[in-house]
C-alpha cells in the first residue's frame, strides 16, 4: 500500500484514547477481563457505536458476543499512544510555569523523561529545578539534535511562543507541547498539542449552574404537558 | 417537577459543550449563520447522532432540514456553562504553579476573576502576583465566606491538597478546580473538577507516533488480501 493511502483518523478520536487508556487501567486494576462496548461506552460516556467505531480505526479488537479483552486493548492502546518507548522532552521556558511543570514527576512515571530546561534570563541559566539543568536558550538547537530530544513543552509568554517555535522548527525535535495561550505554527514535520485550560474550567462552570439549569429545563418539560 | 426527577447530564457530555462552545464561537467568527449536526459532527469528530444527542440534553435546539442557529447555539451553550455571570475564584498555593495560573489573563477574559492567593509561607504572604494579594492560609474561610468566593484553584503539593479540600469544605465555595496530581474529596455540595494534563500528553505522543502505526497497520491489511 502505499504511503499516501495511509488513513488518517481525526484528532476527535485521537483525544478521546487517552480516555480509553485511563479507564481500561482502572478496569485492569478491578481485575475484569472482558466488557461490552454498551459497558465500555456507559463509564466513558458515548454511545455504544461511537465506541466501536473508535476502536475499529486502530484494528480489529473486539469479539462479536465476547466484547473487548481488557488487557489486551489496554495494553494494545498504550502502544498506540506510544507509551511503551521512552521519550525525552526539555522545557523552554524556567520562569514559573515551566518550573512547576519540571516539578510534576508524573510525566516521568509514564516514559516522558525532562531532560532540560531552556531560558534567556541569565539569573536562572546555571541553577537547577529538582536535578535537571537550566541551560541557556542560546544552546537549545545543539542539545536538543544531541540528546535526540523529541518534545519540547513551551512555557514562554504568549509574545514569546512563536520565536521559541521558530527556533526549534531548525531542530530534530516531534512535538511541541504548546502552554503559551496562542496558536503556534511550525514545520509540517512538527506536531503541536496546545493545552486547553479553559475547557477544564468551562467543564467546572457548568457543573456548578447545572442544578439551577436542570430545574429550568424541567420547569419547561412540566409546561409542555 | 420534584427535583429528585430532575435528570442529570453525563459528565461525557459536559466536557464535550466547551468543545461546542468554541467551535460555534470560531463559526461566528466566520459569519456562519447556520450548521448541520453532520457538519459540526465533521468539524468535532463526532457522529451526526452523536451530536444531535449530545445538544438534545439541553433543549430543541436544531430544527429538522435547517440545522442549528449558530449565533442562538452559541449564546445558549455560553449560558449553560455558567459563562454570563461572573465567578470570583482564590488560588490556594502560591508557589510555582500557583504564580503561573494567577499570571494567566485568560481567566478574567472569560468572566473568572482571580481575588486573591492563599499560602502558608510567611515569606510569601503579604506579597502581591501581578496586582493580586497573596494572604495567609488561616484567613482563607472568612475571606471566601465574605467576598461570596465561589471557586477555589488548588495548586499546593499533592500530599497538602486533602488538607485544602478539607479546609475549603468549612466554606460556602462550590467548585474546586484541582491542579494537584491526586483524587481530592470534598462534601456533596462542593464540584470537584481535576486537570489531566497527561492526557494531552499523551494525546502528543500519539500524534507523534501516528505514521509508524498507520504503516503497520497497513501492512497488516494489505497481507490479509
């Protein structure tokens, strides 16, 4: 086959794996082996077909009558989101959110090694967050080619992400995993995930109103009848 | 309508609405009058039905053979995500973290005003974080009690974050956003919402990886031909 018929599948489905992965672990950790994409569907929150139809991108996992084997589609989901291979990220970025992002030790837990921090203020270039070195921003290429660095997490301000882009854009690096609240652009060959703190808030908003909100709606519904 | 009978929405679908709110948001940008459930499924990721079910849980929205009024979806999605009134939130913690979100201007853009910060570091309290306050960990129930607090970040290390919870619990907050990396509980009248930030990572990773897996995927369809 070749390489321009490779399918691609959509973000959407993209972001909803790690959702799989969390919660086929916590499946794991009951001890159930098998579920039903009805069951699968129901913890997760979407309908039976979108399960299936999600899982169905990435192979033939399920069993008609059977459902799904939970470790094996645990495991076979670790593999896709590539958390079976080491990776190694630096920090562009050791004002305050990059420092706190360098303390955050769960990233290495799952094989996402921080191997630096980067910054152009020479009053934090030499020190230390934890055990890990802040080097200066003016190194960044050298070391990331060096290292065979494959993700760098942006924590610059907004003005600054796209310069730091620019730069690394010259560089071997992946991904870019992208805190500076602004869109950033790079090479093709490079993958860009923002984080979205917002929807986490928006989500957090809503629960608070939805008891107030509920109760209109069923003042509607009652009216209705 | 007893309010026991009042249905209540799958967290599923609730941290799907910002996803709605700001692809509608980026339509009306763009002077789009009118959307499809196809179309917006296309744009999110989702199925039609998924859709078309998803905006059901909050009213009749979308009329058969003219779609959804983009600007009229907007504006109700907004409201039921709390977005037209305003929230005053406290960030417990002002280290690394806590510095970082309390520099962040897209909260109050959104209608979250920050109020103030809480620590129990002598050096820091009495400090200010942009034109924030930075008070003393023991004042934090009467000043969210009288400045009608309604939400409280939590950004201290994972073994102090309990402690928080509990400690906000004794308030009248009702929504706790937690940075902390560990599943905090509070009373029933209090929202807790988490922030996974591995899930975006992971999301990257597998982004990253994406071609190798398609390949081989691939591959293995063109051997059972």
């Amino acid at each position: 086959m070749a390489p321009d018929e490779i399918k691609r599948i959509s973000l959407a489905v993209i972001r909803r794996l790690p959702k799989y992965h969390k919660c086929l672990g916590e499946l794991l950790q009951k001890n159930v082996e098998r579920i039903s994409s009805q069951e699968l569907g129901r913890i997760l929150g979407f309908t039976a077909s979108q399960v299936r139809q999600d899982l169905n991108n990435f192979g033939e996992f399920g069993q008609q009558g059977y459902g799904y084997n939970v470790k094996q589609l645990y495991n076979e989901i670790a593999k896709i989101l590539g958390l079976n291979t080491e990776h190694k990220m630096v920090i562009v970025g050791a004002g305050k959110l990059g420092q706190a992002l360098a303390g955050y030790t769960d990233f290495e837990r799952h094989g996402f090694k921080i191997m630096a921090l980067f910054d152009i203020d020479p009053k934090i270039v030499g020190s230390k967050v934890r055990d890990i070195p802040v080097y200066d921003m003016k190194d960044i290429i050298y070391f990331v080619n060096e290292n065979e660095i494959d993700i760098a997490v942006i924590a610059v301000p907004r003005e600054r992400a796209q310069e730091v882009v620019d730069i690394l854009s010259k560089t071997l690096i992946k991904g870019i995993w992208n805190f500076a609240p602004v869109e950033v652009k790079a090479g093709s060959n490079i993958i860009i995930e923002n984080v979205h703190l917002l929807d986490s808030l928006f989500t957090l908003s809503y629960r608070m109103n939805e008891s107030k909100w509920m109760e209109r709606l069923a003042r509607k519904d009652g009216k209705k009848r």
